[in-house]
C-alpha cells in the first residue's frame, strides 16, 4: 500500500470511529488565534476558562486587547498558565495585526501562506504548532498541524520517527495528501481524539484501537 493510501486509510478508520469533531470551537477567526497562543503547555479546558475570562473582561478585539493594563490581563488568562508570559505574546500578536492588517483578519486572505507563516514565526512565542494552528484553524489554509500526539501516533505506526523534528512529520501528511484545509482540520483533531483516549503515551488501549491490525507497536 502506498504512502498515501495508507495515510487516507487511518483518516477514514478514525472518522468511522469517532465522527467529526467540529474543531477548533470559537466563535470568531480571532477567538481561535487568540486560543492557538493560549493553549501552549495547557489544556483545552484551562484555555476555555482563559477565553471566558478575557470576554469578561474586553471586547476581544486586538485593539481592545492592547488597551487593557497589562496586570488585568493576566489576570483574564490566568487559568492558561504561563500568564504572564502569554500576556505579552498576546500583546505582541495583536500589535502585528494592527500595524501589518489594520486589525481586520479578512486582509490576510490573499497573503501567501509562506510568507504568513513567517510572519507568524517571527513573533516571540510563536512557534510552528501555533503558527499552524492559526493558518488551518482561523484562516482554513492547507496546511497540516503536527503535536506530540502525531508524532506518537504515526511513529508506532511506522509512518515516522517520534523523536523526527515538526517539518518532517509534516512532510509525511503534506507530501502525500491533497491540500485540503478541511481533511487537515479534521484528521489533525481526530489524532488528537483517539491518542488521549486509546493511543495513550502509557499504557496504550491497543486491544480496543481500529487501527491496531496495521500497528508494528502493538504488534510488538
């Protein structure tokens, strides 16, 4: 079986498992990047908690963002961890949106996606997992996003090296996949669902994975 084969083979067995996941929740394309910054070293539920807080808080805009004190917030997105950090990250964000898209997030429509990757990455805290995140999940740009849950999954597999670096787990999904914004979206979340739930980093469920018959892991 080729590369690609098996890769739409795995996408097809988890969305028969587990259905669609309606990823990312968010209201606006903002809400999400704003969530893609927050969610570093957390959980979706500590970055809900920090949403709601900052919607208590302002009008999440950039500009009404940058206008509250840097203390209150912190204090809005405590429940993220790293707050103070992720403060300043937020604050860096919004600044490059308004100079760069005078805050209108429908501008960077026609920007290439190399060039607002970089863009992204050139912003401090911003690494390639977030900057994905921002381009599949607000801006619904082909792009693939990699965690540590792919790289688990794919490297028991067989399909790559859990210590390869991110680009080269991403070539795998975006060398042998058709560019399509939606495939990623929900492939990437059903990864995401069946390793926190059957391809557990400890103690994997392997007798109750679908994908087990084509798993040297579990084999082994």
């Amino acid at each position: 079986m080729s590369r690609s084969a098996n890769l739409i083979k795995i996408y097809r067995l988890l969305l028969e498992e587990y259905g669609e996941q309606n990823w990312w929740p968010a209201d606006t394309p903002f809400e999400v990047m704003l969530g893609a910054i927050l969610t570093q070293n957390t959980a979706w539920s500590n970055v809900e908690k920090a949403i709601t807080g900052l919607k208590d808080t302002c009008e999440l805009t950039p500009g009404a963002i940058l206008a509250l004190p840097e203390g209150q917030l912190q204090e809005a997105i405590r429940p993220s961890g790293y707050f103070r950090q992720k403060a300043e990250r937020l604050h860096a964000f919004c600044r490059f949106l308004l100079h760069e898209y005078q805050g209108d997030i429908t501008r960077m429509e026609g920007t290439p996606i190399r060039k607002l990757r970089q863009q992204f990455l050139d912003l401090k805290g911003i690494g390639p997992e977030t900057a994905d995140s921002i381009l599949l999940y607000a801006l619904h740009k082909p792009v693939f996003v990699v965690d540590a849950y792919t790289a688990r999954l794919f490297s028991r597999l067989g399909l790559c090296d859990e210590k390869a670096r991110y680009h080269d787990v991403q070539v795998l999904f975006m060398d042998h996949l058709e560019p399509d914004a939606e495939m990623f979206n929900e492939y990437h979340a059903l990864i995401v669902r069946h390793c926190k739930m059957i391809c557990k980093k400890r103690e994997p469920l392997c007798e109750e994975c679908n994908l087990v018959e084509m798993c040297p892991f579990a084999d082994s």
